[in-house]
C-alpha cells in the first residue's frame, strides 16, 4: 500500500501526456523550450519546500500511502512527482486556453473544425 499515492500521481502524470500529445499542447508543441519551463518549474517549487523545511514551516507528514523515500530532508519522493504534475497541469491548461484565445475553432474535435472544407 505504500506505492498507492506515487501511482496515483504516475497515472495523472499519463493522463498529461495524453491530453499534452492529443492537442499538441506544450511538449508536443516545443520540447525543447517545455522541458526547460518544467525543469525550472519544479527547481523552483524544490526550492521554495526546502525553505519552507528550513523554516520550520514544511514538514512530511506520515502515512500509509507513500513509499517514505525521502529525496531531502522532510521532502518525500512523491513531493516531486507531485510538483511535475502541478507544472504541467499548468501548462497545459495555460496552453490550451492561450490557444483558445486566439482561435476558438481551432481545438473543437482536435482541429476536425480548421480541417473541413468550406462551403
């Protein structure tokens, strides 16, 4: 029982990659410039837990659910599955509703809109 919360993250983590992959949103778009926003993205909430550790702030809490790897002090395996999934939930949202914005027609049925002829 204790993988239960790691793979529930690697599913929604696989639900990403296909929502990413079926409307070309941000890895299938640009993946050198996606995998830059995410890495920093993560770097960047690590670093804000591990303060909030130092702080006395953070702290991991127990429980049944997790593998109890730590990657840092206070910082569980799971909480950096759980920051690439916040990250690129992000994205993609801000990706497809940027997308939207700029033509509304463009992503109803994966595109099948801006592929039909017109009459």
């Amino acid at each position: 029982m204790g993988l239960l919360y790691l793979a529930a993250l690697a599913i929604a983590l696989t639900g990403m990659v296909m929502l990413d992959r079926r409307f070309r949103l941000f890895f299938w778009s640009n993946p050198g410039r996606a995998a830059i926003v995410l890495v920093v993205g993560v770097l960047f909430f690590l670093a804000w837990d591990l303060a909030g550790v130092g702080l006395g702030v953070f702290f991991r809490g127990e429980t049944d659910f997790m593998t109890g790897v730590q990657v840092a002090p206070e910082v569980p395996l799971e909480e950096v599955f759980f920051l690439t999934l916040l990250c690129y939930l992000t994205m993609n949202v801000y990706t497809f509703a940027a997308s939207r914005l700029r033509s509304p027609r463009s992503l109803r049925s994966g595109g099948a809109a801006s592929r039909r002829a017109a009459p």
